[in-house]
C-alpha cells in the first residue's frame, strides 16, 4: 500500500501537475521545475525541492514540472507551459534540466533559478526571498540576476 501511494506521489510530481500551496492567496510565484528521469542532476534536485515544498508550503507558490524525458513528456510539459503561462521560460530553457526557474506569477518576470548545488535551507531561503521581491520590488526589477541561471537563451 505504502509503495502505491509512494507511486502514486511520484507519477504526479514526474508528469508536471502543478501543486497548490496551504494558502487561498493566489499564487505570487511560480516555480518551474526542468526535469527528466535521466537527468543525473534531477536525481540529486528531487529529495532537496521535496522538502523545501514541504518546508515553504504556506508560501504563495505554484510548482509546476516540465518533463523532457522523452517526446510524450516533451508534449505534455509544452501543454503546461501554455495552461500556466510560463510559454517564455518553456522556449528559454526547454531541454534544459536540473533547475527550477522562479518566476513572479503576475509578469512572468524571471527571478532566480536554483539547482543541486542548494541544500533544503537554501533552496526554501530562494522560495521565500523570491515572494518577497514580487511583494517589494516593482516590476523590472526583480531578476537577482543570479549565476545559476543557464545563459544564452533567457527568457524576456
């Protein structure tokens, strides 16, 4: 019983359902997961962002999962991408995996990415920071400009 709903668990998390938060509040940050089963990153990112989900539950933030894993997955995170607004970051970074890109709800602004490199503390710590930049800064004005964003294809 434990293994199925572990599965069960899992196939939702792997297939890009996006998570609600503990909150009525409408999201304020939408934190877009670049996955594939084969990614050797992804394997070290996937128990990090479960527990800081957990830990930042309460936050405003949507999480949603982009599979490229193969063409199947490929199609279904672009029906994602589409359903959730977050099109640019799709065609910025499709392909790309082991991050997650945060992104502010209103504008689609991108704000920060984090990867494997960030420990449960770090990566809720970015979740939060980046509710706070959509709450405090004025549009434009949000990206950290952070490193750990890939280049050369960023989003607008």
């Amino acid at each position: 019983m434990i293994k199925l709903v572990l599965a069960a668990a899992l196939a939702l998390f792997i297939l890009g359902d996006a998570t609600a938060y503990a909150t009525d509040e409408q999201p304020k940050v939408k934190a877009v997961y670049f996955y594939a089963s084969w990614c050797s990153n992804c394997k070290i990112v996937d128990p990090i962002l479960d527990k800081a989900r957990m830990q930042t539950q309460n936050l405003p933030v949507q999480h949603l999962t982009l599979d490229f894993s193969n063409a199947q997955t490929w199609d279904k995170a672009m029906e994602i991408a589409l359903d959730n607004d977050v099109v640019a970051t799709y065609n910025a970074y499709a392909g790309t995996t082991g991050m997650v890109v945060l992104l502010a709800a209103d504008t689609g602004e991108q704000i920060d990415c984090v990867n494997r490199l960030f420990t449960v503390g770090t990566m809720s710590l970015a979740f939060e920071r980046a509710v706070e930049r959509v709450e405090t800064l004025a549009v434009g004005l949000r990206d950290t400009g952070s490193m750990v964003c890939p280049t050369g294809r960023p989003a607008p």
